[in-house]
C-alpha cells in the first residue's frame, strides 16, 4: 500500500441525476505515469476536480497523496501539483517572477526560490526571456513553463489536464520529455489526453466512457485484451 | 504569513503594470476633487431677474436699483408689462419676475398695505425657493429703511438677534463639500478596484490554478486587500493634500482620528468589492453591481442633500450606508475638532461592519468548484 500515490474505491459524483463518474475503482503507483483516457464528457476533468480537492465526491473515498480528498484538503493541496488545459500563468508576470510566486503560495523559502529558478531556466534554456512578460512568450514554451512551475515543490503527484492541447508535434514531443524526467525524479504523474498516441507513452492507461472506467491496465494488455493494432482501436470498440 | 506577501507583491506588480491603472490612480480621482469641488456649490447666484414696474416712482425705481446692486440678482430688465416677463421666463431668459403694483409708492408713504408679486420658474424647485428668500430679504431690507427714514419705527434696545456661523465662519460652500468628495472618491477607487479583482483572475482562468494550490482563502482575500488598502490610504492623504493647501479647508480634528478610521472604513469597502467579486462571474456583473451600490450610496449619504430632509424610511436606511458614516466623521473631525469620543458610534458600526463584510468575503470565495 506504501507506494500507492492515488487509491480510489467507488469514486462518484452526481450532478442532480445526472452521474458524471460513476463508482471508479483504481490506484496509481508511485513513479507511474497513468494515462486517464475518454471522450470528451465522460467525467475525466470532473475525476480530476475531485482528486485535486476542488470538488466534493457524492460518495465513495479516495487517498491522494496519503490524504483523503474530502477531508484533509490543504495538507492534500501541498503535496499536488496540477496544470490545467486553460492557461494557468500570470500574462502580465514575467517568467521569472511567475516562477517566484507559484514557489512562495507553495511555501518555499527565498533561498529554494532562487535555485529552483535558475535551475527551471537552465532545463529550459529561457535564460534569455526570463524576464520577458509570460503574454509575449510562445504557447509551446508557456505550456513547458506552466508544467515546470506545476511540479517546482517537488510534488507527489501531478495532475494534467490535456495539457498538450493545441500545440504542435515537435513541442509535444519535448513536452512529454519533460514529463519523463519528472516520473524518473519520483514524480507521479495523472495524465488526460484525447490524443491516442500520447497514450502510448504512459505506463498504464485507464479508459473512462460515460462517467464509468471501463479499462484500465498497461498498453500490451489493453491491446492484446480488446484484440486491437493501436490505441485508436481499443478506443473505438470501448466507446462504442 | 508569507504567502500574504507573495500575493501582495504579485498584486502590486499587476496593478502597475495594468496600462489604464497609473491614470485611474493618479489623475482621475484628483481631476474630479478640483472639478467637483467647484461645481457642487448650492449657493444660488445671477439670479436672472425681470422687475414688472407699473408705479414708475421714486420709490420703485430705489427697490429696483437695491435689487440690481445684490451680488445674487442680475437685472435683465424692467417694464411696464406682465406678459412680455411672463414670455422671458417661458423662453428661458430669466427666472423670477417682480411685480410692482400702481399706487405702491402712494399707499406705502401713506402708510397703507400694498402688495408685491414674485413669480419664479419652479422647475428646479430648489433655486426657486432660494430665490424668493433672497428676494424676499431684499424686500424686508428695503421695507426697514424706508420706515426708518421717515421715523415711522423707533429704534429701540431690545430684541437683537446677532448671527455666527460656527465652525464655518465664511459660509465657505467648499470646507462643506471638499471632505465630503475626498471620502468619496476614496470610496469609489475602493469599491472598484476591488470589486474587479478576483472576478478578473476568475475570467482569466488563473483562479483555478489558485484553488488548488495550499492558498488558505483568509490568506488570499487578506493579500488580495492589503494592496487596495495602502492605494487607498496613499489616494486619501494626496486628496486631503490637495483639500488642505488648494481649497484652504481648515483641519481642527486629530490626523490620528481621521487615519484610523479611514484605514477601517476602506477594509470595509474593499471587503464589500471583494464580496461583490466572490459572488460574480464577469467583470461585467462585478461593475454593474459596483454601480448599484456606488450610485446608492453616493445619494443616500447625506454629501449632497441632507439626511434630516429625506422621509424616514430613507433616513433608516442610511444607517446602513457606510459613506454616510464617514462624509460625518471626515466632516465632525476636519472642521468641528471632534475628538474621538464623538465618532466613537460611528466608529465602531464601521468596526463591526468591517468584519462582518470581510468574513462574508472569506466565506464565499470557494475554492471548490
């Protein structure tokens, strides 16, 4: 049980009566990437407000990070880091002093500071734009900043929320190297995506269809499982 | 506690570099206490006057010439008709009409009751009414000297009233309505900017980063409102500079008294914008509401009309505005001297309201979605 970052017994949220994740069941190991995968509304950003605490489940219990995610909300917040698919850095803040904020709300201290930024900045050779304003910098480099500051307080986990929408191939690419170097530092890492190939970059995926996950397990196994050549496919039958 | 700093430098670093921002802060509120400070005047002057004049006498003509030599008459004509002054007014030519009578000369030096006839344009009621006054005093003054110039009154010691205006000897509109502007102004920089502030990182989308980050929501509404507080008190001190040295207005009270409770009162109007951000989605919603409150507050606060003239409901209802609490306070302490002890009602309602309001903020902003 020690190196289960996210465990999750019957997850539900309804709105109404309307069911938008209906009884989940799964866990995340440690250092995993876990792909959450389903078609738009099939209750994966609402899985995800309350993993992160920012919605109360209808029933069920859920462990983040050790912490139940309905009644241990702050100590829950310290030990998460999240980006979401809407831009989450000040425009009107330069780089650096985005980075300054974030690790100050995340109770680093002055010193942290320093170095976590001048170590941000040299992974992502921005030296040049770190004091540029954050609405003069490309969508490509935001969404690198964006998950850079996301996991700057060295989070348990890190929640995604498609966050490669909208940008192009070869900066998908270098985004996904990102998040391999965070999984490799201990990071564990909660991923949406709608793109089918990015699924084929995490450890293990899970598929949501209509609020409820009707797959989980390693690539291989889904593949060999629904008897498909690609992602795509398994995608296709389940939704179906 | 270091996170209320984080926030707070962030903020300050917004707000100046918001382009609009330096005007809002730095000339807007001071234009408007130089222009509002000289156009708010309820004294009435040039009073445009046509005097119907059907005795032709002496004596008339000495009414009409004391009336032509008030600082608050203009004489624009005399004759002999009603209609042609009657047809002024309608035109919007002049605005009061005197008429004097025939035989007003020869029944006033025979001692008998003679009539005059004011007629005034009524559409701004209020000058009307003044106008008569003024007219009116003329008339009595006139009626006075006469009696006395041929001996008919004895000037005897008894009754005399003498007139002193305490507090503001002059009568100087301005030491009145200056302080009163100031709080305003105060009051609408407040209530706006904080009023947009939340609901603009809601628009923007960073408020959800926010929420799910260990930010406490006292910690965010107290970074959010220690910037506004400090402009506020900056923009305050600037504008009583400007009451101070430009309009002369006279300062008796304590700067203590004044500073204390105007840091309280601007934490209860920044609290109110910030409860107006929590409950709205739009920077929209957030303005209109801000109007709403702003325009009640402003008529209802006693700045421009008195509060004793309004019927009571109103007059009970100001007790719950907070301008009102302040424009009395800014008003007692600056050209009365009053010391603590006479605000302390008014004190401790803004006190009170100050935590209720901010708490109200505190609770409301959600960090859930």
């Amino acid at each position: 049980m020690d190196n289960k970052v996210i465990v999750a017994k019957d997850l539900t949220k309804k709105f109404g009566n309307f069911t938008a994740v209906d009884h989940i069941t799964f866990d995340v190991k440690q250092g995993e990437i876990f792909g959450f995968l389903g078609a738009n509304g099939a209750g994966k950003t609402t899985a995800i407000k309350m993993l992160t605490g920012i919605l109360s489940s209808t029933s069920g219990i859920a462990k983040v990070a050790g912490y139940d995610i309905n009644k241990e909300r702050n100590e829950l917040k310290k030990n998460i880091g999240y980006m979401s698919q809407k831009f989450s850095l000040y425009e009107d803040l330069t780089l650096k002093e985005n980075i300054r904020f974030y690790g100050g709300i995340y109770g680093l201290t002055k010193k942290q500071i320093v170095t976590k930024t001048g170590e941000l900045i040299e992974r992502l050779r921005l030296s040049h734009i770190e004091n540029t304003l954050i609405s003069e910098i490309p969508l490509g480099w935001k969404q690198k900043i964006a998950f850079s500051v996301a996991i700057l307080h060295h989070p348990k986990i890190v929640f995604l929320d498609e966050p490669t929408s909208g940008v192009d191939p070869i900066t998908r690419r270098q985004f996904w190297n990102l998040i391999y170097e965070a999984a490799e530092d201990g990071i564990t890492v909660f991923v949406t995506t709608h793109y089918m190939d990015e699924a084929e970059y995490c450890d293990r995926i899970s598929m949501m269809v209509q609020g409820k996950m009707k797959a989980i397990g390693s690539l291989h196994e889904l593949l060999e499982k629904y008897n498909a050549k690609d992602m795509d496919e398994v995608f296709l039958k389940l939704a179906r | 506690m270091q996170r209320i700093i984080y926030i707070v430098q962030k903020e300050f670093k917004q707000i100046f570099r918001n382009r609009m921002m330096k005007p809002m802060l730095f000339i807007m509120p001071f234009v408007q206490l130089a222009v509002l400070s000289y156009t708010a005047d309820f004294t009435v002057k040039d009073i445009r006057i046509y005097v119907q004049d059907q005795d032709m006498s002496p004596l008339s003509a000495k009414l009409t010439s004391k009336i032509k030599a008030s600082d608050n008459f203009t004489l624009k004509d005399v004759s002999y008709t009603y209609d042609e002054g009657f047809n002024k007014i309608q035109d919007n030519e002049i605005d009061v009409i005197l008429s004097i009578p025939e035989h007003f000369s020869r029944n006033l030096n025979a001692n008998r009751k003679t009539e005059l006839f004011i007629t005034a344009d009524a559409i701004n009621s209020t000058k009307a009414g003044i106008s008569i006054n003024y007219l009116q005093n003329i008339i009595h003054d006139f009626q006075i000297e006469e009696a006395q110039s041929k001996g008919l009154i004895e000037i005897k010691p008894g009754i005399n009233t003498i007139k002193r205006d305490w507090y503001n000897p002059g009568l100087d509109y301005k030491f009145f309505m200056v302080p009163g502007i100031l709080v305003l102004l105060v009051t609408m920089l407040a209530l706006f900017l904080s009023g947009m502030n939340i609901v603009r990182e809601k628009e923007v989308g960073t408020i959800e980063q926010l929420n799910v980050t260990p930010i406490r929501k006292y910690q965010f509404i107290i970074g959010k409102l220690l910037p506004f507080l400090i402009i506020g008190v900056f923009e305050f001190t600037v504008g009583l500079a400007v009451a101070l040295l430009w309009f002369k207005v006279p300062f008796l009270g304590s700067v203590g008294v004044i500073y204390m409770f105007t840091i309280v009162y601007l934490i209860l109007v920044l609290g109110i914008g910030m409860f107006i951000s929590t409950i709205t989605d739009t920077q929209q919603q957030a303005l209109f509401l801000a109007w709403f409150f702003s325009v009640i507050f402003i008529l209802m606060s006693g700045l421009f009309t008195p509060i004793e003239s309004m019927p009571q409901w109103a007059q009970d209802l100001t007790l719950l505005n907070p301008i009102r609490y302040y424009v009395e306070v800014i008003r007692l302490v600056m050209l009365k001297g009053s010391s603590f002890a006479s605000i302390k009602v008014n004190f401790l309602v803004i006190t009170l309201s100050a935590i209720i309001i901010n708490m109200l903020a505190i609770r409301n902003y959600k960090k859930t979605a």
